[in-house]
C-alpha cells in the first residue's frame, strides 16, 4: 500500500471544494469531479440509492469508457458460445448521510493501471466529507423550499384579501402554485352536480383553452380520494389507471391537493409536470399540501370579506330607499296635492286664470313623473348589484343600464299599473325584445341626449282588451332611426309604440 501522504494536498483540496456550494445538485457534482481528479478516473458517477427523494438523477462526469471489444472467434461447425466481455475495473465507495446510504460512488477507467488500496483511502475519506456536505445541502435546499412556498401563500392570501373576484382567487391560487411547484400546469377542479370534478381554472405556459371544462366523470377511481378531501400523489399521469381524463396523455408526475377549510371541501388543486418530468419530492408534496391548505383558508375568508361589503352596500342601498320613499316620495306627493287643489280652484275664471290653471297641469304632471322616477330608484336600489334581476322591474331597469353605458346617459324609466302581478311570460319576453330593438335604434341616431321609457299595464288595446303598452320616446334626429311596432318619427324626436294582449 502506497503512502498517501504525497497526494495529502490534493485530498484537502477536494475535502474543501465539495463544501464550496449549498445548493445540492452543484455539491454532488463537485464530489464527482473530485473524486474522478483524485483517482486519475475516466469516469465518475454518482448512483443514489433513492433519486426521488431529492428529485435527482444520476451524476457523473463523462461518459463511460468503451469495454475492450473481445476477439473474432474461429469459424466453427459448433454452436458458437456467447462471448465474454472483460469487466472494467471499478472502484466502489458508498456514501453514508444520517447513517442512511445515500448512495454509490462509482470510479472506473483509471489512466495508469488499476486502482489501489490508496486510491480507495483517499475516496473513503472524500466519501466522509461528502456526506457532511451533502446533508449541510439537503438542509439549506429544503429551507430554501420552505421559504418560497411560505412566501407564495402570503403573497396569495393578500392578493385574495384585496378583493379579488371568485374567478381571479382562483386564478391566483393555480398561477402561484404553479410557479412553486415548477409544474406544467396549476388546475383547479370543483364538484360538479352529477358527483364528478371539473377543471374551473387553469394556468399553463401553453394555451389553457382545451383544459378548462375537462370532467372527471363520476365513478373514476381517483374521485373518491379527491371528493373525500385526500391529497393523491401520481407517478405519471398518462399511465396511471386511475386517471381517465382525455388530457392526461401530457403529463407525467402529478400531485392533486384538497382545497378545504373549515370542513368545507371548496375543490382540488392538480399541479402535474410534463411528461417525463422528474418525480415530486417528499419535502414538495409536504410543503404544497401546507400550501393548499392555506390556500383554502384565504379564499373561505376572501369569500367571507366579500360578503361583509356586498352586505354593507345592500344596507346602503336600503338606507338610500327608505330616506327617499319617507322623504322625498311623501313630500312630493303633498306638492302635488296642494297643486292639485290650487288648480281645481283657479279653473274656469277668466284667461289669465286658465293659463295659471295650464301651468299647474304641468306642474302637476311633472311632479307625478317625478314621483315615478323616483320610486323607479329606489326599486333599483333595492337590486342585488352583482346578482342578474329576477322581476320584469329588474329586467327593464337592467336593459335600460345597458343603453346607458352606450347613450352616455341614463335613460328615464316609468311603470304604470302593476306590472310584476299583470305582466308574466310569454309577453314579458317579447316586450323586453322590443325595447331592445328600440333602444338599439335610439343609441344609433345622432344628436339623441335624453330616452324615455314607459311601460303601461292599464292602457286598453284598439279593440278594448286589456293589454300593455311599451313608449320608447328619443330627442334626437328622426331621419337616422326606425320606429318598432307602430312607432311615430317626427320633427321632435322618434316615439316608438309597442302593445300586446295580456
């Protein structure tokens, strides 16, 4: 046995150059070189006795040297045997982290002769070292980890707190996830009502188009696990029995975590890799399944947030009404009361009188318009904003708000008579087509800056048959417009008429 003495100095060399870099994939690499530099040896590598752990692969240096090829054998009458390869010299050091095997250093192809007993001492003593470093690695990787994926799910609880709507929460959750993960894709599936999952949300680096709506149909073997609340972790996604969605042939390793809190089971979050991508560790599933879980508690309370304001605007909006319909109703209709008596007494008393009586009509009739306009407000006040409107009030008022957004103005809306009790479908539907129509045509005439709407259940048709009549009066150029179901154009604006039994 030689004496390593001489070889000392190359030895602390590579003791100190494997502990030079925390990250793990660069120290394995390290003790390769190392090693392959200490031997003289064409080839290193590093076989570790359970890559998944890690999510590594092997590590080597170069390629293996080419085996001797043997020699031509005889030609022969026999049965030629199978020839023998010579087996080239290996030396093997395992490497011990936590008392566990890590894995195999393996060195061949040394440049002069074989290895020696001084050879393996020197890579024991490497081997040593390199298990120190490799557990100093593993530590400084799974911090690291672990401080990423808690920075991702308080950037993701703020993002939620911000009020986001329910599609962007989502949205939000499967992108960071994603980016955690180093995922292909960040799905998000919820129940469905016949017992199955869909894809509600999905970032992808590619087009989501053809994920978002993907089912897993009831009766699917992984359902069980994922509507009970399980985390389901999958080798390969195309191969996987379990799995038998039409998209799953893309994507290989795969983790599927519950998004629940509370009891309350709000989805999954499915991060798959591409196919052939490397296989999740234990530490990732750990710290995603700790995501997704704080995941759902932010989006319970986001939710939550979202239903205090919506609540306060709905108080809001009542406090407007009651203020309007005690106040501002109650005082219009004493004006218009007294007007009312004022007018019935100066009647009939000479020219001067009845144009005194004229402009209390007006009076009067702007004061009852005003009236309708205002009690109009305070039913859409009282209108869930972000709720679509159930009654034929909500409906008009809703297309009403629509041509608004395009007129640049509100247009002006009126009932006469009860509309919700006397007005039911299928009438509703076509008189909610014709005011379309007609306030389709209005947005399209030049110089229009004020709409009416009126809608009248107690005015008689021609023949006498109750029936509802819809006006649609606008102010402006008559020449640029058409009137719907017997409307009028005129100097003065377009008057559009629809009636029909009721």
């Amino acid at each position: 046995m030689h004496d390593p003495v001489p070889r000392l100095p190359s030895l602390l060399e590579a003791v100190l150059s494997v502990g030079t870099d925390l990250e793990l994939r660069a120290t394995l690499q390290h003790i390769v070189d190392a090693a392959a530099e200490l031997t003289e040896a064409r080839y290193a590598a590093l076989d570790m006795t359970d890559p998944g752990r890690d999510g590594l692969t092997g590590i080597r240096t170069a390629e293996r040297p080419e085996q001797p090829q043997p020699p031509e054998p005889p030609e022969s009458t026999e049965s030629p045997k199978p020839p023998e390869l010579p087996e080239l010299p290996e030396l093997v050091v395992p490497i011990h982290v936590d008392d566990e095997v890590f894995g195999d250093l393996r060195l061949a192809g040394k440049r002069e002769g074989p290895f020696t007993d001084e050879d393996e001492q020197l890579v024991r003593v490497l081997a040593t070292q390199a298990g120190i470093a490799i557990g100093n690695a593993r530590l400084y990787e799974t911090a690291r980890q672990r401080e990423r994926w808690i920075e991702g799910a308080a950037a993701v609880t703020t993002a939620l707190l911000s009020g986001e709507s329910a599609a962007d929460a989502l949205m939000t959750v499967a992108e960071r996830a994603r980016r955690l993960a180093e995922a292909s894709a960040g799905v998000i599936l919820q129940p469905t009502e016949d017992g199955g999952m869909e894809i509600v949300t999905a970032s992808t680096l590619d087009d989501p188009g053809d994920i978002v709506g993907v089912v897993i149909e009831p009766g699917s073997p992984v359902l069980e696990q994922l509507l009970g609340g399980e985390p389901v972790f999958i080798d390969d996604t195309a191969t996987d029995p379990r799995m038998t969605t039409r998209v799953r042939h893309r994507f290989g390793p795969s983790m599927m975590l519950p998004l629940q809190a509370g009891g309350r089971l709000l989805g999954t979050l499915a991060l798959p890799r591409r196919r052939g991508g490397r296989p999740y560790t234990a530490v990732e599933r750990l710290l995603a399944t700790q995501f997704a879980s704080q995941a759902a508690l932010a989006l319970v309370h986001a939710e939550a947030q979202h239903s205090r304001e919506r609540l306060a605007v709905y108080e809001d909006r009542d406090r407007i009404a009651r203020d309007l319909h005690d106040l501002v109703v109650q005082r219009l209709f004493a004006t218009g009361m007294m007007l009312e008596s004022t007018q019935r007494r100066s009647a009939g008393t000479g020219d001067t009188d009845k144009d005194v009586h004229a402009m209390l009509g007006r009076a009067v009739d702007e004061l009852q318009s005003t009236v309708q306009e205002v009690r109009t407000a305070i039913f859409a006040l009282q209108q869930p904003p972000a709720d679509a409107p159930t009654t034929f009030r909500g409906k008009v008022l809703r297309e009403a708000a629509g041509a608004g957004a395009v007129l640049g103005f509100q247009p002006s809306t009126r009932f006469t008579g009860a509309v919700e009790n006397r007005l039911a479908e299928p009438v509703a539907g076509r008189l909610l087509t014709a005011l379309r129509r007609a306030l389709t045509a209005a947005s399209r005439r030049a110089g229009v800056s004020r709409v009416e709407i009126t809608v009248d259940v107690t005015a008689p048709l021609p023949d006498g048959r109750p029936g509802v009549r819809l006006t649609v009066f606008d102010d402006g150029e008559a020449g640029n417009g058409h009137a719907e179901g017997g409307g009028s154009e005129g100097g003065a604006g377009t008057t559009v008429t629809w009636q029909s039994p009721l």
